[in-house]
C-alpha cells in the first residue's frame, strides 16, 4: 500500500493524538461506530465499500459495513439504524443502479434527515443521473423524503470516480482524508 500523503498522516496522527491519550474515557463515550459506509452491495462491495472499509480499519477508525459490522441473527433495519444514529460520518457511495434500493434509500434519507456529515462518493455515474423513480414501491411520503435526500446529497461536495479509468488507492486515500476531516470537524463542534 502507498505511503500515507502528509495531510493524511497529520491527520492521523492528531486523531490518534485525540483518541491516544484519552483511549478508554472515548470508547466508552463514542457510539460504536465512527463511520457509516452506505452502498448498494452488488456493485461496490467487494469494490470501494470493502477497500474503504479496510483502510479505514487501519487506521484504528470504527467504520460500519453491514458484511463486516453484523453478524447472523442481528435484525437487519435495528442494527444499520443503531449505526447511522451512532456515527458522525456517512459515505454514500453512488453507483449505477444505487437508486433502485430500497434500503440504501432509507440509509441515505436516515444520513441526512439526522444531519451527518456525509461525503457522497459518484462511482461510475454522475450526479445528475440518480434519480428516485416512482415505481409503486414507495409510500408517497417515503418516496418524498427519498428524493429530498438525494437531491440534497447530490448537492454536497463529493468524489467522482471512473473505474475504468480511476487509481482505487488514491480514491480510498482521497475518501479516508476527508473522513478524518470530517471526523477532527465533528469532535471540534462537540459542546
């Protein structure tokens, strides 16, 4: 794996500073998990969600990715809805056909109606390509809220990437920067 960029190292080794010192009083102050990684798992995870997921771990960062954060028996809504509640930091990785989940839908609006920090991420498809269709399996207001979020994920500053075209190591290392921003954001912001 490359080196670390200095930005990226600065801010590791200021979140390690925060979390170092101060290990045991956080774990138990922090919620179980730092960061929520939402996807449609048929086209990112084994992908951007995985290798995300993985640095992110490295880097002593409690991120959540429903393979690796559940196990059998956990009920599926209570355990991701735990996570986002919990978390300070969503990424939502868009890809092709990310709008026609339901359970990323419900992930993102969740993301948003709770007003995270959420960093979208446009995996071979651009902004103004996602779009809610109103295909009868939404309620009126679900399918409302749905599209609020989106429009309004649409409009925060992301990351765009090809894969045909795009280096996966700088993407994660491009994502990971701005998780730990975003987290060192958050901390700073605590009352």
């Amino acid at each position: 794996m490359q080196r670390l960029s200095t930005a990226v190292a600065k801010n590791v080794i200021h979140h390690g500073h925060i979390l170092g010192h101060n290990r045991q009083k956080i774990q138990t102050l922090r919620p179980p998990f730092d960061v929520f990684i939402n996807h449609r798992g048929a086209e990112t995870k084994r992908n951007i969600a995985a290798l995300l997921h993985n640095f992110l771990t490295l880097l002593d960062l409690r991120p959540f990715l429903d393979v690796r954060s559940m196990k059998p028996g956990d009920k599926l809504f209570d355990e991701i809805d735990a996570a986002i509640y919990g978390c300070k930091v969503g990424v939502v990785v868009f890809s092709p056909r990310y709008c026609e989940s339901r359970f990323c839908l419900h992930e993102l609006t969740l993301l948003m109606e709770t007003k995270k920090r959420v960093i979208p991420i446009f995996c071979d498809v651009n902004p103004s390509q996602l779009h809610v269709m109103d295909d009868l399996k939404h309620s009126a207001n679900n399918l409302e809220r749905y599209r609020h979020a989106l429009e309004e994920a649409k409009n925060t500053d992301g990351l765009s990437f090809y894969s045909s075209k795009g280096d996966w190591s700088k993407l994660v290392r491009d994502a990971s920067e701005r998780v730990i921003r975003n987290l060192l954001e958050a901390e700073e912001e605590k009352p």
